[in-house]
C-alpha cells in the first residue's frame, strides 16, 4: 500500500486557525485502518477551544482535529478483521476493544487498550501516519476527522448501513449519541421520570430525545437563550425556564416548586461547573440522579455541599453517552433509517474543507446546532 495524498485542516499552533493544506497519509499498519472521510460535523465541545488554547496537556501541535466524522475505509492493515475497503464507517474516539479490564467489565464504555497513546496523539505503535511540509502531524482523540484520509485504530472504528449517508450518520460519532445514550443507557430514565436538561444545544436536544423515548413525563429545559425554547418543545420538551429571567429565584428553587421537590434525573449539557452544581442541587432527595456531560473549561472543579449526596442524590458523568460504540452505534443508525432517532434536524449549517474555520465561528452564535463539513 502506497502513501495517499489529500487535503486536510491543520492546527499548526495555538490561537491559529486551521490552516487547509496537503498532507501524505502514509498506509495503515497492522490493525489499522485508512479511512476517506466523507463527511464530518464540527462538535462545540471546549476540547477544541482547550486544545487550541494551547493549555490542553494532551494538546500536541501541530495536529489534525475531528472527532465526528463518517466515510468509507480506503485500505485495511494487516489483522484488520471488523472492517474492509468500502465498508461505511463512523469513527470512533471512545474505543471499544472487547478485550480490556475496562470492555469486559460490563459497568463501562471506556477502553483503556489505546488510552495513553491516543492521549499523547499518536497511533499505538508510537508514531503518526501524517505528514505536511515534511513534517510529522499530531492525531487527536483516535480519529483525526478534519482531513480527507485519516488512519485510526481498527478498535476506532465501526462499519454501518450504507444506506445511511455520511453527511447525516457522522453526527453519530458524537453529539447526538452523546445525548441520547446518557438519557437512555447512562441515566436509564424510568417511564414517568421527571426530567430537567440544562443547555438545549445538541446534546441536550439529543437528551430530550432519549427521554422522549424512555416515556418520561415531564422534560424540562433551562438555557440562557430563548432561542432554545422553540428548539427545546420540538424536540419534545414540556417546559421551557431561562434562568436569567427568575428575579431572585435560584434555577434548583424553580426546578424543584416545579417537579414537587426535585427532579429524578438532571443533566448538565453545558460545561460550565456552576450549572453542574444546580443540576445536582435541583435533584429529588432520595434518588435523583445528575448526569454531567458538558466537558467544563481547563481547572475548573465542581462543588456542593456534601449533605447533598449524603441525602441521596447521586453525581455521576458519562463520556459518548455510555455508549459501546462497535457494538451499540450501528443499531442507531438503523434507528434514524427507521425515524426513530432524528438527526437531519440537528443539520443547520453546512461549509466545506476549505471554509471550515467559519464552522468555529459559526460556534459562537446561538443558532448553529451543527455544522457539518463536506470534505
Ligand atoms: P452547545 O454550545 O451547542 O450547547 C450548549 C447550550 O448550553 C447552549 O444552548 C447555551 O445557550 C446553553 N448554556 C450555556 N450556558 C448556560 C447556562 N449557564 N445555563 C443554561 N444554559 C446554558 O454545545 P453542545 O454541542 O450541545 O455540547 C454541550 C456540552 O457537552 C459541551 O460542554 C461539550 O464539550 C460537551 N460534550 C461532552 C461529551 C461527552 O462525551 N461527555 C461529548 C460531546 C460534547
Ligand atoms: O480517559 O478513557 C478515557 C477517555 C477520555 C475521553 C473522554 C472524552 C469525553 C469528552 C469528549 C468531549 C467531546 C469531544
Ligand atoms: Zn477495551
């Protein structure tokens, strides 16, 4: 197998934006697979802002960003037996191995087979598969999305139907399954649960939804933009509260006049610390849960009173939604063929390779869901 030449967005040093530019993707090695990326959406987590803030431990430069991406497997390394050249894939920055403490545990999504050379960005053996202006580039997150080939690992990876385009089934690889999967795999909502989801942007739409499907009774949205609130009801949210409006009230007071002491499972789609705190605090003594899933800004640290655990409520956290994704995320793919999982919907902006940095601009507007990039 030869090297391939493409097109990829590099972040060559903090505070730059990505610059578009050749880069050689050298073939995959054993258990490794090269993939042309199709398509991939551009997630608002603050793990690109933290990268490129420079601050990121795990932030080496100059690197290929991505994390959401979806395409068609170029060519296989050797031992590469769950995929093949022209199966449909979605890649994977949670990986799932099947064969670590962490996959046979049954109690968790993480794999730690990969974990500190993802981390460091880097393919497992040590070494990256990119090259531009001669020079070696960093791989992110196990997936490397902002280019047009990219080479992960084969336990980063998962074929899917091809009746599923690429420009819809990459939202797949993060926002949405992130969500839906903390609602309904993580939080596993009961029928009749009330609900509270703190930030309606794709995640916490995508948490609507799967409370939607776990039946719960009553779904309540807080978000600083009421924007959200139409956003928020056609997603199936039967209540709307921006917390800037309550003259004096704290958001846990309202939530819990609202809900008849506290709500059984909250979440917290933001990634700002202070909000965690009133989800958990907006909580039902005795049982209710709080899923935080916002990834909050670099040394940030959370806090409460801890009388507020020791009558019941329960803090716990969730990455990809507690989702397995070889084995969990092709089944939601048939979900969406089937129109039980809505995902076109999320789509309001589209750019291409050559315009994804407006992709980040467009972040900081309060009516961009998701940017998806054709490649
Ligand atoms: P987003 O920016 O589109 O949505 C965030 C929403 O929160 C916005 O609607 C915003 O108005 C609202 N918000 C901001 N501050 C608020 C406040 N103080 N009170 C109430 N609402 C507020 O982001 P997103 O793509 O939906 O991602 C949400 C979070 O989830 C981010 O922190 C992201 O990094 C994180 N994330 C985590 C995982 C994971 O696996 N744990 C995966 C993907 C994203
Ligand atoms: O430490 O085993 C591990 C996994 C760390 C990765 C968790 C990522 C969760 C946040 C992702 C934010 C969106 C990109
Ligand atoms: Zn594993």
């Amino acid at each position: 197998m030869a090297t391939t030449a493409g097109k990829a967005a590099i972040a060559w040093g903090a505070g730059e934006p990505l610059s578009i530019e050749d880069v050689e993707v050298a073939p995959p090695q054993a258990h490794e697979v090269r993939i042309q990326i199709y398509h991939t959406g551009v997630c608002h987590t603050g793990k690109y802002a933290y990268t490129l803030s420079g601050k990121d431990p795990e932030g080496a430069f100059p690197v290929v960003l991505g994390h959401e991406g979806a395409g068609i497997v170029e060519s296989v390394g050797d031992g590469v037996i769950n995929v093949k050249p022209g199966d449909h894939v979605i890649a994977l920055y949670t990986p799932e191995c099947r064969d670590c403490k962490f996959c046979k545990s049954g109690k968790t999504n993480l794999c730690g087979k990969i974990r500190a050379t993802q981390g460091k960005g880097v393919m497992p053996d040590g070494t990256s598969r990119f090259k531009a202006r001669g020079q070696d580039i960093f791989h992110f997150m196990g997936t490397s999305t902002f280019t047009q080939y990219t080479v992960v690992a084969d336990i980063s990876v998962v074929a899917v139907t091809p009746k599923a385009p690429t420009d819809r089934a990459c939202l797949l690889g993060c926002g949405i399954t992130t969500g839906y999967g903390a609602a309904v795999v993580t939080a596993k909502i009961e029928e009749g649960s009330n609900v509270a989801v703190f930030g309606a942007g794709c995640v916490g739409l995508s948490v609507i939804q799967g409370a939607v499907k776990n039946k719960a009774s009553s779904i309540i949205v807080v978000d600083i933009n009421d924007q959200k609130e139409s956003w928020a009801r056609g997603f199936g949210a039967t209540d709307f509260v921006n917390p800037t409006k309550l003259q004096g009230k704290s958001i846990q007071e309202k939530l819990i006049e609202m809900t008849d002491g506290g709500c059984d499972y909250t979440f917290d789609c933001t990634g700002n610390v202070g909000v965690m705190r009133a989800a958990l605090e907006a909580c039902h003594k005795g049982w209710g849960q709080s899923i935080i899933i916002g990834v909050a800004a670099a040394g940030q640290e959370i806090s409460t009173r801890p009388f507020q655990l020791v009558t019941g409520r329960v803090w716990k956290g969730c990455a990809f939604g507690g989702i397995k994704g070889r084995s969990q995320l092709p089944d939601l793919v048939e979900d969406y063929l089937n129109g039980k999982l809505k995902v076109d919907e999320f789509i309001t902006h589209r750019e291409t390779l050559a315009t994804i940095n407006t992709a980040f601009e467009q972040m900081k507007q309060g009516d961009c869901i998701r940017c998806v990039v054709d490649m």
